[in-house]
C-alpha cells in the first residue's frame, strides 16, 4: 500500500517512526476513497430517482430509514479508533518523549525571512548565550554572545544542516520574525517555528544522503538532494527559503565537526592578528 502512495508523491521514508506515519496515512487516505465513491454514488442515485420527471408532487416527510445515521455512526467510529489507536499515540511520543540534550545530538534552528540558521554547540555540547541585540544579518545572524560561557567554540551554518545517522537528534526550533514551518519530508518532520517560543523536534534518520539518492535512481527525484522546506507561507520570499539536509556516518559527521572547529580557529586567530596590527 506504501509503495502505491510513493509512486503518487510520498517520499521514501528515512526515519524510525516514517514507517507509522506513513501507515496512518495510507489509512486515511483509503478511508477518504471509500467516503468519496460512496457519497458520490449517493448523490448520483439521489439525482436520479428524485428527479423531477418521476417526481410531480414534493414529498414532505423526507428520507424515513435510519440507514444513513448508521453509516454515519460506523464513519464516526472508524475515525475515533484512527484518531485514538494510531494519531495520538505518534503524537504523544513526539511531545513526550523528547531525549535529553545529554543523550541526542542536540542542535538550534533559527528560522528567518528566508534562510535557516542552525547552531551547533561545539565540543562542549552546550550552547553559548544568545541576544536579539547582538544579531547581525551579514556577522552574527543567530546574535551569538562570544563572550559568554560556552560560546568560544560554538559556530552555525546557514540552509546547511549536518546530522549522523541512527542517532538520536533533538533540534530546539525558534523564529526571528514571522511563522515558519520546519519541514523535513523524507523524515517525516513538520513543525511550526514560533517567534519567542523555542519547540524542541525529535527524531533519527535510518539512511544517509549518499543510501537515499540511491533510492532515487529512475525517478523524478534523482540526483537531487534532501531539503529544508519552509512548509508555512512566511512572506514574498517564501519559495525560497530552501536548505539543505546531509545524513553521514558518524565518523564522517565527526571529521566535519572538526573541519568546522579547525575553520573557527583560523578565524578567531585571523582577529587577533588583525588586533595586534591595529596596536
């Protein structure tokens, strides 16, 4: 059933719990065709048998049978037990089960008109402190506080998230300006991104970049990479506030931690150098 939807648009799914989600929309959807044929059907009946040509005198009682509230009632039901035995027990492990920044690979996306910033925290893994009043578009966009605790070996990419494969990843998700929605399709990721709230996301990828493009061969989808989507309309730029996702094996993420902390090292020294010249 899956594997029908994907070749309708479903992305392949690279997540632990893509396989649920995917399930219940499947489920949905079936349910979606049923009610569309049936009360399809029954709106064609309905213009034929009470057509005006059989019908010469109006019939005030109406329908007297009770069929229709039974179908009614099983439709109603059938939605509860959708909504009950499989929406909200994805939805209470979303919302409940956040790892600890301790146990995941924890992250911050600061969303804006019209890029993605992601701040990570270094080797450490603790952020530095962050302020509205340092922001600076072209240096400082995340409004990093150098001088705080923590901060020294903090550094953030721009469109251009970076993750291991298989681990856990906790992502605490914020705006700068309006609502945008965070979007990761094939991970099955979607969640608003607030001005002054900071939402934790949560989840692990099964795949890598390099196995996923290799499930895209022979489709429309070949050749291009996994993306960042804003999925919430957020101004005149909203089609392209675009990133860009990469999934690696955790030696590989590790070796472009340091390739970051290597880069962050020249530039700090490249400032004191420029400091004792100025002297």
């Amino acid at each position: 059933m899956i594997d029908l939807l994907r070749y309708l648009g479903l992305p392949v799914g690279i997540s632990s719990v893509s396989g649920r989600i995917d399930e219940i929309i499947v489920i949905v959807h079936y349910l979606m065709l049923v009610l569309f044929i049936g009360w399809g059907a029954f709106f064609i009946y309905s213009l034929v048998k009470f057509r005006s040509s059989k019908n010469k005198k109006a019939n005030y009682k109406g329908v007297e049978s009770h069929y229709s509230s039974i179908l009614e009632a099983a439709v109603a039901v059938i939605e509860i037990v959708i909504l009950f035995g499989f929406a909200f027990p994805i939805w209470a492990e979303r919302v409940n089960d956040v790892p600890d920044s301790r146990d995941a690979v924890h992250l911050r996306v600061v969303a804006q008109q019209y890029a993605w910033n992601i701040h990570y925290p270094g080797p450490d893994g603790k952020f530095g402190t962050v302020s509205s009043e340092l922001v600076d578009e072209q240096e400082n966009p995340i409004g990093l506080d150098r001088s705080s605790d923590n901060a020294s070996d903090d550094f953030y990419t721009i469109n251009q998230l970076h993750i291991p494969v298989n681990q856990d990843i906790r992502i605490d998700l914020t705006s700068k300006d309006v609502i945008h929605n965070f979007k990761l399709p094939e991970l099955r990721v979607s969640q608003d991104a607030i001005p002054g709230m900071s939402i934790p996301v949560h989840f692990k990828a099964t795949s890598t970049s390099e196995e996923f493009l290799k499930t895209t061969i022979g489709t429309k989808r070949e050749g291009k990479s996994l993306e960042i989507a804003c999925a919430q309309l957020c101004g005149l730029g909203h089609y392209r506030m675009k990133g860009y996702l990469t999934i690696s094996e955790e030696t590989d993420y590790l070796a472009w931690l340091d390739e970051q902390a290597e880069y962050l090292e020249e530039e700090s020294g490249d400032d004191d150098d420029w400091g004792d010249d100025d002297w």
